[in-house]
C-alpha cells in the first residue's frame, strides 16, 4: 500500500506549524529590539491580526508607547501579514 499522500497531506501541516513559529519570533525580535526589553515565547500570542502580550505594566506601557513605530516594522519585515494592534 502507498503511503505517499499521507506524507504529503502531513507535511502540509508541518509547513503551517512552521511558517506560524517563525513569524512569532520575528515579532518577538523587532519587539525586543524596540523596546529594549526581552520579551518570553509564552507571553506573546498572534489571534486575527492582534498581537497580545502577557507582562508587567511597565513592560505593556513600553509596547504601547512604541506601539505605531512597532506595527511599521512588522509590517516592513512581513507584508503578507497585517497587523492591526498590540494589546
């Protein structure tokens, strides 16, 4: 019996599973380098556009102050993504 569909339609996932990881860590990075701050992996969730991040509230207001030169960086390092707000 062949299997090689199976593969196929399996890899397809591993693709998707992938391409969401790395866009995570881009965001992670150009956040990071903005706000001078390191920012965890498990604090940052990407949902419909909106990016939440889990922290202090020194941590939020800094993101917040550096909000729009944050959503222009994004946008330059991944155009096919839209961003439309930190939260």
């Amino acid at each position: 019996m062949d299997y090689n569909h199976i593969t196929k339609f399996l890899d397809k996932f591993k693709k998707i599973l992938f391409q969401k990881e790395e866009i995570k860590e881009i965001v992670l990075k150009i956040i990071s380098l903005e706000i001078s701050h390191e920012i965890k992996k498990e604090s940052l969730k990407i949902k419909n556009g909106c990016i939440f991040i889990q922290g202090s509230p020194v941590l939020r207001g800094e993101i917040l102050i550096h909000k729009k030169q944050i959503l222009v960086k994004l946008k330059t390092a991944l155009p096919e993504n839209t961003f439309i707000d930190i939260r």
